[in-house]
C-alpha cells in the first residue's frame, strides 16, 4: 500500500470522504456496501470489492471512522463515494493515491 506524501492533502481528502459518508441522505447518490467478517483487518478487501481495486483503503477507513488501518473494521453500511464523485474529492483535496501518478 502506497499513500500520498502529502499529510495535508490526505487529511483533507479523509474530512471529505467522512463527511460525505455522514452527510449522504438515503436518496443520495452513493455506493452502498455492507461488510463483511472476513474484511476486519483489511480494508484493501472492501476496496477491491467495491472498487476494483486495493489503492482506496483512505475511502474505507474515513466512511468507516476508523482511526487508523490497525482498527477492525466492524461489519456496518457504508456509503462510499461513486468513482465519478471520488475523483472530484481528490481533484478538490489535491490527493493523489496513484504512486505512479505523482
């Protein structure tokens, strides 16, 4: 797991997704997932289930509340950013998790 340099940018990028997660009204336009057991202690599952890929672990952890990666994951809905709406997130928080793209 690579992840941007750039605490600022990561910090800012977090708020977004969790607010996002908490502020979605149940007709809001989002990806919702329920966890599973097996996706405690890795969030790089939920992301490769949701969105294709292992790289969006910082989405998991910020609409989860987690603290750290280290936290469980409890099994819970949460509402994800669509990819169209996860790019315009990072584009605003000037976020990068593309370690080839930096």
């Amino acid at each position: 797991m690579s992840i941007e340099r750039n605490t600022a940018s990561v910090s800012k990028f977090f708020r977004i997704v969790r607010n996002f997660s908490i502020q979605t009204p149940v007709w809001g336009t989002a990806i919702r997932y329920f966890t599973k057991p097996d996706e405690r202690f890795d969030l790089t599952l939920v992301s490769r289930r949701v969105y294709g890929r292992v790289d969006e672990f910082i989405v998991i952890m910020a609409a989860a509340g987690l603290d750290s990666v280290e936290q469980a994951l409890p099994e819970q809905l949460l509402v994800l950013p669509t990819e169209s709406q996860l790019m315009k997130m990072k584009i605003d928080a000037g976020y990068e998790n593309d370690a080839s793209a930096r």
